[in-house]
C-alpha cells in the first residue's frame, strides 16, 4: 500500500467539514491509496494532478509509485479549488 501525504490546505479544509462528509471524503482518499488510479478520475487540465469526485466535494492530487500526494479538497461546484492551481 502506498504512503499518503497531505497538504495543510487540505488537511484544514478536512477539520472543518461535518462528520458524516468527513467519513466520506476520508474514505475516498484512503481508497486512492489502494488504487490511485480508480474509473471515476480524470486528468486535470494542463497538469500532472488528477481529480475525483465524492458526493458534493472534490479531490485533487497526485502520485507516484510509493505515494499519493492530496493536494487540495474543496466544493465541487465551486471554482475556488482551481485557483490555487491557475485553472479556470
């Protein structure tokens, strides 16, 4: 199994959810350890980051053959994720 490894942004934006929509986010990242690579994520524009979506959130990271790397976790429908990234 692969090493997780999470930026401070998104380990804040973790803190600050709901329990239930953390048990669901938390899920989903720890099953990107299992596989990095799962039907529902897609390339994300212009990088070398990958996006996949759970429920109302989305997630953003990276990895390689030892680890994956959660770069930021935000809204689903909401820009402000991208930003951080120069996506529009």
């Amino acid at each position: 199994m692969k090493r997780l490894d999470i930026t401070k942004d998104a380990h804040g934006f973790l803190k600050g959810m709901q329990v239930k929509q953390f048990r669901q986010v938390g899920q989903k990242v720890f099953a990107l350890l299992a596989d990095p690579e799962p039907n529902d994520a897609a390339l994300l524009r212009g990088f070398d980051y990958r996006r996949v979506d759970i429920g109302e959130f989305r997630i953003i990271y990276s990895f390689d053959d030892e680890t994956v790397y959660v770069l930021a976790i935000g809204k689903r429908n909401d820009d402000e994720i991208y930003k951080k990234f120069g996506v529009k």
